[in-house]
C-alpha cells in the first residue's frame, strides 16, 4: 500500500512540474513574440524595413545603426563573446590564468558598458530622456513596448548624446 502510495505522489509531483513548465514556457513564448513585435514596429518608426528585426545579429546592427553606429555592436559582441572565453564562462574546465581572467572581466565590463551606453542613445533618438534610457537598461522588455507601441517617434541620432566631459547628458 504504501509502495502505491509514493507511486501516486511522485505521478502527481512530475505532473505538477510539467504543468508549472508549460505555463512558464508559455508565459515566456507570448513575451517573445510581443517581444519581436514591438521591435517590428521600431523599425518602421525609424524607417527600417520591419522583417530586419527577426534575423539574429542583423537585427542588433540595424538597432545600432537607428541610434549610433552599427561597428559599436560588433564591437560589443566580439567583447562579449571574447570576455565569456577568458574568464571560462563557455569552456569552464581550461584552466585559465588570473590574468587572462581579468582581462575577460574587463571585456565583459566594456562590453556591458557600450549596451548601455547603446541605452541611452536609442532613448535619445526617440525624444527620450536619461530617466527612459534607465528603464531600457532595467526594465527592456517593458520600456521596448513603450517605444514599440507609445507616442514616441523617432527624430533620429543625435550628435549631442554625450557632453564635453564625456558623460550622458
């Protein structure tokens, strides 16, 4: 009986878990595609062609192209994936160096520094501000609807995103 018993628990235990999952995946697939949606339709705001915006990588050079230069998000990705190398995030049993290891962190910090900065200069080539560039940062799904799907037009790269002193206006 008891044997039973535990049968049954584990049956409904696994259950639950595929239910939870399928409510997850489903939950993060519909984010998804409003999601490619909304940058669809950043696109056409800034007159880009609209299917530029499902093909990976692509998309990412004409994002950096709407708001600044396209060879910044090269830059980025090759940071980014050279940054992952050296501190061992893609081949965690090489053993690397100390120094190689800072050098991939100061990558992945460069890397991370131009995203944001790329923030900053989309919400600036909508008719944004520093406070809209933040939520870009933190909150991007949530503040890519607001641009996909607000008022915001774009009015293009703007020459001015930083000051004299090389910080964000």
């Amino acid at each position: 009986m008891f044997d039973y018993l535990q049968n049954y628990l584990s049956t409904v235990h696994i259950s639950a878990l595929l239910i939870l999952l399928g409510i997850v995946l489903g939950t993060l697939l519909v984010i998804y595609a409003v999601t490619v949606i909304a940058w669809w339709k950043i696109f056409k705001k800034a007159g880009q062609q609209g299917w530029k915006s499902i093909i990976p990588f692509y998309n990412g050079h004409i994002v950096y192209k709407i708001c600044w230069k396209p060879a910044f998000f090269w830059l980025m990705l090759v940071l980014a994936v050279a940054g992952m190398v050296m501190t061992g995030y893609i081949f965690s049993s090489v053993g690397f160096e100390t120094i190689i290891y800072i050098i991939g962190c100061a990558f992945l910090l460069l890397a991370l520094y131009i995203d944001v900065l790329h923030s900053f200069k989309l919400s600036k080539a909508f008719g944004h501000g520093t406070g809209f560039a933040i939520g870009l940062v933190f909150l991007p799904t949530i503040f890519v609807l607001i641009l996909a799907f607000g008022k915001s037009q774009y009015i293009g790269i703007t020459e001015n995103a930083t000051n004299n002193s090389g910080t964000i206006d």
